[in-house]
C-alpha cells in the first residue's frame, strides 16, 4: 500500500515536472492511498493509461498483474 503511494506520488511529481516548468506550481498533495492486498515483493514494471485513468503494475514475485481503477480507487489482480 505504501509503496503505490510512493510510485504515484513520484509518478505526479514527474509528470508535474516535465509537463510544466513553473517556479509557483502548487506542492503535490497524496490524495488516496490504494491497497493492494496480497501483494508483496517488488514491483517489476509499471504503465499508465491516463485516458482510462488506470495503472497496471506488474508483482514479480506473485507472477500478477494488478489494475488499479484511480476513478474508482479499486485494484484487482488479473
């Protein structure tokens, strides 16, 4: 849980980053956190759908593919 909110927040940072170069853009602010229960070990790869507002995220040692829905806040492993 900790760490999908750690990659999302630097996720925002970088997208934040490279998106716009203002010196006053507002911090980022954690919003939600999304457990992923069942999980453990690393993370392997990560990708974003942005029109879909979901991330997959590969769990190496659980050989899964979680789904996290960020419009609704649910993950399930596929």
């Amino acid at each position: 849980m900790m760490r999908l909110a750690i990659f999302l927040s630097l996720l925002s940072v970088s997208v934040a980053i490279n998106g716009s170069h203002r010196a006053d853009a507002a911090p980022l602010i954690l919003k939600q956190s999304i457990p992923l229960p069942g999980v453990k070990g690393k993370f392997d790869h990560v990708a974003i759908d942005l029109v879909g507002q979901r991330v997959f995220i590969a769990a190496k040692v659980n050989d899964t593919l979680e789904v996290v829905d960020l419009k609704t806040g649910l993950a399930c492993e596929v």
